[in-house]
C-alpha cells in the first residue's frame, strides 16, 4: 500500500493526515513544491485505484523516506529512488529527497521519523534508590462472575456437544474415541478449550501477515464460512499499524544500514553454508558473532543457539542435574520448564516477582536438603527473566543478588525481552540498575526481539562457557546459525555500542544529548563496556556513519523508553488495568472475559486506521487474565501511539474495559496527547 498521505512539518501538530487514512493528502507545503508534488499526485492516483486496500501481489508504491542509517550515500539514495518512480509513474524527480538532518514530511512504513527531541527518554534506575512495584489492581466483583459464567457455559455446552456429537457424528471425533485399541490421541482439557473456544478465534491468534514486521505490517485478508475450520483468502492485503511485533529497537527493516551489511553478508558467506569450517561446526563469523555478544554483555565469554527456546531447554540440563535444586518463578517461560524438566534436578517455584517468598523458599530448601535423604543440595540454581514476556514486570536485581550473597546461590536470568530493550546503554537488565553483569553467573537471551534477527545466547564466564559448549545438546545436534542471521546480529550490536575510531570526528562512546536539559542527567556510577573496537568487526562490514558512531543506536533506545512510558502511563490514565513495569516495551491490557477478546482485537483492526493487536488467553495466561499485549517499538512515533490510545479509549468504553483508576484520576484522551511528555516524565520512585 503506498503511504501517500503527509504529516506536517512541525512533530508537535498532531493534527496531521495518517499514512493509513483514506483521505486526498492535504495542500502542499511551499518548500520543495515541485518534489512533493510528484510523490502527491502519484500518490492520490495509486490511492485511487487500490482504495487502501491492494490485491496481491501489491503494486510497486510511493518510494518512502527511510531512516537516518539508509542515507548512506544521498546520490544514490535520489537516483534509485527516481527510477522507483518512473518505473512506476511515469514521473521524475526535479529535486533531490531531504535528508536525515531536515525536517521529515513523509511517514515511512518501516521506522516511523521522529525529530523533536522531547519524544525521547532514558529508561535507568537511580542505584540505591528505592524499587518501583506496580500496586495490584483487581477488576470489579461483576468482572469476574461474569467471566467465570462464561466458561461455564462454555463448558457444559461444549461437553454437551462432545456427548452428543460422539454418539451422531463418529467420524467427525475419531482423536476423542478409541479406536481399534488405540487409545485417544486427544481427551485433555487443553484440546477441549482448543476446539470449543480457541479455533472460534482463530482470526486473533493466526492472523496471516506479509512483509517486513516494522512500524507497519500487511495483513491478509480473508474470511471464513465453517467457525474458522478453513480459511477463504479474498487476495487483498491491508496495510496495518502494528503493535505486536517484537521489534522493540526497529531493526526489523528492508532497507538500512544493517540490510545492507546482511546483503554484503550473502555476498561472501552465502545464505547456508558458513565459509571455511572450524572446529566445532563453526566459522569465523560465529566465532567473532560470540565474541561482540561477550563484549556487548560486560561478560568472560558467549556462545549463540540458533534457537531461542532451544537455548534454554537444552543449555538448562548441562548446568544442573539429579541432586540439584532449581528454584523458578512461577511465571516463568514455557522453555525454561522443558529444560528443568529434561535435566532431572529437583524444582520449586516461587510466588511472582516475590523475592520474600524466594527467600523463605531458600531458607527452608537449604535446611531440609534433598527429600528423603536430606543431604545437602549438590547445586541451587535460581531462575529468573528480567523482563517477563506475558506480564511486562522487571525482576528486583538488587535485592536477588543481596539474596545471593548471603545464601550463594547460583543466579540464572533470562534476558529474552530485557536486552537491547531497557538500560541506558541497551544492555538489559543489570544495566537497567548499573550493576556489573559479571555478578550474574548465566546470561541468557535471544537475538529475535530488539536486534531483528533469530537465536539465543548463553553468556558468563569462560569456564561455564567452555563446560556448556561440550555438555549441551545443541553443540553436537543442534544446526548451526546461518551466516545472515549473524550478520543481523553484528550489524545491529555494533549500532547500539557504537565502533571506536569511526570514520567521524564525531563519533563518541559516551552518552551525550542533544537536548538542552542533557546536562542535568548524570552518567550512573557503573562503567558499562563501552563501544566495540574497530578490529572485532568485518573489513567488509557496510556500516554508516550513523550506525557505526552509535548515535541512531542511542536515538533508538531512547524512543522506545519514551513510547513504553507513554503507553503505559496513558492506558493507566484512561481507567484501563494494565500489567508491567512503564519502562517494559512489553503492556499488558487486562480484557478478562473471552469474548472480549475476539471484538477487541476486530474493532481494532477494523478501523480507519487499522491496527494489528495480539490478545493472550489460557494457556499462557491464566484462565481468567486474558490480556491485550502491546509491543512497543522504537520504529512508532508519538502520533503512533496517539492513536492507539484513542482507539483504545473508543472500544473501551465499548466493551466497558475501563475498570482501572478512578474516574476522578482519569485524564481525557486530548489531555493525555497534550501532555504526553508531562505523563512521561513523572519519576516512579527511582526510575530516571
């Protein structure tokens, strides 16, 4: 779909046209009349032909103006893009495109522009400052009966069918009979719910997409006849604002500083094969990929995975054994179970995010022993994650590893959603509370959320990494990783850290804002690793200046600490009850009853401004929390979020969502626009 339609020069007027509106665009500026012209009238003529929605495949668009990193070389920038046009037009371009440093008037669809810098923000926790905790909030009793009723009705109908369907329509529940002295393939309550509920609402879980996965995203549009047992494809697509992408820093891009180093990438290594073999199934390129993840963690050494469930489930079961403890929250992940499970070693779990209870847990598992014996525990591991994917809460660092000086445990922290995310310098978690990563015996985290790509990593000491490189599965079993997904990874760290001795004057490893008030923010005490040298990366690596001095890497991290408060904080002040700390690119809409769930996620798609959403129910929640899970990301704007917020307003009242503050607490949705950067910067206790 092309994105034809304009935003205005200035951030601030958030009365502008959106790039998803069936609106002519508006009168043009008289500033580079002649150039916006052109892309105007081809624009409103592609426009009207697809009326927003295009057939498959789509139609070559607009040309739209890419972020700072693909401005690498301006000429070549102007020249394609005019051959774009005249192949697509018949037109030409009389001037050439602004550049990064100018003021943006297109909305492109993979990072949205963005240049006032009051939409920015550092997510840091002032050390030694007290922890923010999210007060819990409980819907109204009615909420809740009413959603309990539901699934009873739910159930006793569907059992009724099930009853009835067994004994008139056999061949339609052959998985649910025995059959021939087989027993059932299917009988649990997980099948139950998945037949009688979740294939009703197919449409909000396997909603079909094409394209990249950045600020935007193409649905396929289809419908179905037979309660979503088959799909009927129309061959359309719809061009969709997306919120539910993990694509928290936005290197989920076609085009880019790290596209082209991936492009380069192929060129030398091609798409399987890894160049000259090493030892071990690797190459020099996932030999200098695992050493950058060491130098971009503050750790002795890594490996990579070229999967991220696998690298807990797998990588687990080499560090404990029978006659281990494996204390975990209970709100774990799903590959952090498997692992413990495949490793034999006894487990406990914790109450959420409660260190009290992980240490009355503690104390009474290291005074009775193991059961029956009561021999001491050859090992205690305890596992957390930083940033848990379903509830978006941050684990208190702090005082877990006061808990571990004083019991010596072993810590492990599951960073899958934390690094790259939160922290001054992006380094998750122990960034995030300047606290020297080194004190964490395992890091674990995967590549698939802020850095664009696929895989996981284990860091920690060289000992530990040398013991897990021959005890787990994935060195001898596992495939190894393909050359441009290491590419990706490299492009994207080396953007965040920023390369010493670029080629710019410029460039510069220390924090520096370009805001006038930068000055009253002070550099934590804790030295993160710094930039990564020169020598650790590729001759043939492609990165602009841009990238290669880390100031997008900053700029990034920055908008999406600043969109992460914004949506948090405004879905609060508009009565919702959501979950997760404001700093987490991961918030939580709690919806409760099930069928809210499939109406919210229609209206939303269903609007002018279409908006894909990803709702989360039983089993990956509990089965009365069914939430809305919004993923933030550096590619949104503020306008972006703006309009979630009002659409989340609209069907809130709706659906009657709003069970959160009270009403004399809440702000209308124009005070919450107007005052977006008031919202964000109210300090909680002590975030910065």
């Amino acid at each position: 779909m092309p994105i034809g339609s304009r935003m205005p020069m200035n951030d601030e007027d958030n009365s502008s046209a959106s790039s998803f509106s069936k609106k002519q665009p508006s009168t043009l500026p008289t500033s580079r009349t002649a150039y916006w012209s052109v892309l105007s009238r081809a624009g409103a003529r592609t426009a009207s032909r697809n009326a927003f929605r295009s057939p498959l495949p789509s139609p070559t668009s607009i040309p739209a103006l890419s972020f700072s990193s693909s401005l690498t070389d301006s000429t070549t920038d102007t020249l394609s893009t005019q051959a774009d046009v005249e192949n697509s037009h018949g037109l030409s371009l009389p001037v050439k495109p602004p550049t990064s440093e100018q003021v943006y008037t297109t909305v492109h669809t993979e990072f949205g522009h963005c240049s006032n810098e009051e939409y920015r923000r550092f997510s840091s926790h002032t050390p030694g400052a007290p922890i923010f905790h999210k007060p819990d909030q409980e819907p109204p009793y009615y909420i809740l009966l009413s959603t309990y009723v539901g699934y009873l009705i739910l159930i006793v109908l569907g059992h009724i069918r099930d009853f009835l369907g067994k004994r008139f329509h056999p061949n339609s529940y052959k998985d649910l009979m025995p059959y021939d002295g087989y027993a059932p393939l299917n009988s649990d309550f997980d099948s139950f719910y998945t037949r009688r509920l979740k294939r009703r609402m197919e449409e909000c879980f396997t909603q079909p997409v094409t394209g990249v996965a950045g600020r935007t995203i193409q649905i396929l549009d289809r419908y179905s006849t037979d309660y979503n047992s088959t799909q009927t494809s129309l061959h359309t697509v719809t061009r969709a604002l997306n919120i539910s992408s993990y694509n928290y820093l936005g290197f989920a891009q076609a085009r880019g500083g790290c596209a082209d180093a991936v492009e380069e990438g192929i060129k030398l290594y091609g798409i399987t094969t890894c160049g000259s073999r090493l030892e071990g199934g690797s190459s020099d390129l996932h030999v200098m990929t695992e050493s950058l993840v060491a130098k971009f963690l503050g750790t002795e050494d890594a490996l990579v995975s070229s999967m991220g469930f696998a690298t807990n489930s797998t990588f687990i079961p080499a560090l404990v054994s029978k006659g281990c403890l494996v204390i975990s929250d209970e709100l774990n992940h799903a590959s952090i179970r498997f692992g413990v499970r495949n490793s034999g070693a006894q487990v406990r779990m914790f109450k959420h995010n409660d260190t009290k209870a992980l240490e009355a847990l503690l104390r009474e598992s290291i005074s009775q022993g193991q059961p029956k014996s009561h021999r001491p525990w050859k090992k205690i591991l305890v596992i957390v994650e930083g940033i848990f994917s379903m509830e978006g809460t941050m684990i208190d660092l702090p005082t877990i590893l006061a808990l571990k000086e004083k019991y010596k445990f072993y810590l492990f922290v599951d960073e899958a959603h934390s690094i790259g995310g939160i922290g001054r310098h992006g380094r998750g978690i122990a960034d995030y509370y300047s606290i020297d990563p080194q004190k964490i015996d395992v890091l674990m985290g995967t590549f698939t959320k802020s850095f664009g790509a696929s895989g996981g990593y284990i860091a920690g000491s060289k000992a530990l990494v040398d013991r897990l490189r021959i005890r787990s599965y994935t060195g001898p079993y596992a495939e190894s990783m393909a050359p441009p997904v290491l590419t990706q990874i490299v492009a994207s760290i080396a953007s965040i850290m920023g390369v010493d001795n670029p080629t710019s004057p410029s460039s510069d490893s220390t924090l520096k804002l370009s805001s006038p008030s930068s000055s009253l923010i002070q550099e934590p005490q804790y030295h993160h690793p710094g930039s990564v040298p020169r020598s650790v990366l590729p001759s043939w690596l492609p990165l602009p200046l841009e990238l290669s001095s880390g100031s997008e890497g900053r700029e990034r991290l920055r908008r999406l600490s600043f969109n992460s408060y914004y949506l948090h904080r405004g879905l609060d002040k508009l009565g919702f009850i959501t979950y997760g700390h404001p700093c987490s690119p991961i918030v939580p809409l709690l919806i409760f009853n099930p069928g809210k769930m499939m109406m919210f996620h229609r209206m939303m798609k269903d609007r002018q401004t279409p908006i894909v959403t990803v709702v989360v129910a039983y089993p990956a929640t509990p089965l009365i929390t069914s939430r809305v899970r919004f993923c933030v990301s550096a590619s949104h704007t503020k306008e972006d979020i703006d309009c979630v917020l009002k659409a989340c307003d609209e069907i809130g009242d709706v659906l009657d969502l709003k069970h959160g503050a009270s009403k004399k607490e809440r702000w209308t949705i124009d005070e919450i626009c107007s005052r977006a950067v008031e919202l964000v910067n109210i300090p909680d206790h002590g975030d910065i």
